[in-house]
C-alpha cells in the first residue's frame, strides 16, 4: 500500500484526498474516499500528461495494538487511465471499430 501511494503521489503531487464516508466496527475501518490531482511526474511508465484527474475508492483496515495490521483496497484505476488519455473510452473504441468497418 505505501510503494502504491508513494507511486501516485510522486505522479499526481498535490494531490487532494477526502474522505466521504467512515465506518469503524471492531478491528476493522473501512473509509470510501476521493482523490483529485493534475498529472505532472511519471505514473508506471507514463509521462507527465499535465491533465487533471479524479478517482475514488474505498479501503478497509485492520487494526490491533493501535497499528495497521492488514489492508485491503479497491479503486478504479482504469478510469484514471481514461482521463489520461493513456486507454480509450467504450465509446472511442466502438467508434474507431466503426470506421474501420466502414467502405470508403
């Protein structure tokens, strides 16, 4: 978990996080949250595109002994691709599909 903020965090720096909702029963805390930034460092290979992006996700914690013991989180990671401009929409790929398809 800290080698994948750290990766996104060195991309999006000044990256906006909040949470939306919070719940905590036991051990357990599960927070739904949302991030938003403008893409200025590399991301996984990819070069800064200086276009902003938002994505949003929910992760859930363990604790035990005032510590993170486990961690589980989900976000959509492709969404972000998409607002990079790195992995077209449905709806490009449907349209370059219907071109191809099309008689000239």
């Amino acid at each position: 978990m800290k080698q994948y903020a750290a990766m996104n965090l060195g991309a999006f720096p000044g990256t906006r996080v909040s949470v939306e909702d919070q719940i905590a029963e036991g051990d357990m805390v599960a927070t739904r949250w949302r991030a938003t930034g403008t893409h200025t460092g590399e991301l996984m290979g990819i070069p800064p595109t200086g276009m902003r992006s938002e994505i949003s996700g929910i992760t859930i914690n363990r604790f035990s002994g005032g510590r993170i013991t486990e961690d589980w989180y989900q976000s959509y990671d492709l969404g972000t691709m998409r607002q990079l401009g790195v992995i077209p929409s449905p709806e490009e790929v449907s349209s370059e599909s219907s071109e191809e398809a099309s008689p000239t």
